[in-house]
C-alpha cells in the first residue's frame, strides 16, 4: 500500500498500479480534480483506501472527495471501507 499520494504523483504512480495488481493507495492526500473517478475507472475502486490524515490534517477533504466523486454506490462503498475491511478480514485477499 502507497500512503500519502498527493496530486503530483499521477505520472510514476499509473505506470505502478498497471504492473502491480496488488498496489494499493491510500487516499487521504489524492485529491486531483476527478482523480477518484479516473482511478476508479482505470485500475477499480479496489485499490483505494479511504484514509483521512488525521490528527495532522482537517478530515473534510477527504471526506468531500470520496462523497462527491461521481462514481457508483458501490465503488463508493468499497473505497470507504469494505477493501480494507476484506484486508483486515481475510488476510489481504481483495
């Protein structure tokens, strides 16, 4: 799992989510204008993680960035919480 992938990272980061099925991201600082949809559409909603950043950061971004992307329910839904709950369940088997 990747954690902190800010904005910039696009370009090293797609290359790596392309090779590695099992590459993981953590979306507390991915907050590019659509950068959840166009994950999401790429690469699926299974290789994000909802995370926040606190204590250090206010968690709205965060929060605002997953509630407002225009994906489905349900990729909403496994970004928020049910991949990693299939990680801590299953022994990392998503």
């Amino acid at each position: 799992m990747v954690l902190r992938v800010g904005y910039r990272n696009d370009r090293w980061l797609y290359p790596l989510l392309h090779t590695h099925q099992g590459l993981l991201l953590e979306s507390s600082l991915y907050l590019p204008h659509r950068g959840v949809e166009v994950l999401t559409e790429r690469f699926g909603a299974e290789r994000l993680i909802f995370g926040t950043g606190m204590p250090l950061w206010d968690i709205g971004a965060a929060v605002s960035h997953i509630m407002y992307a225009a994906i489905s329910d349900a990729a909403r839904s496994r970004i928020a919480g049910e991949t990693l709950q299939s990680i801590l369940w299953y022994g990392g088997d998503v």
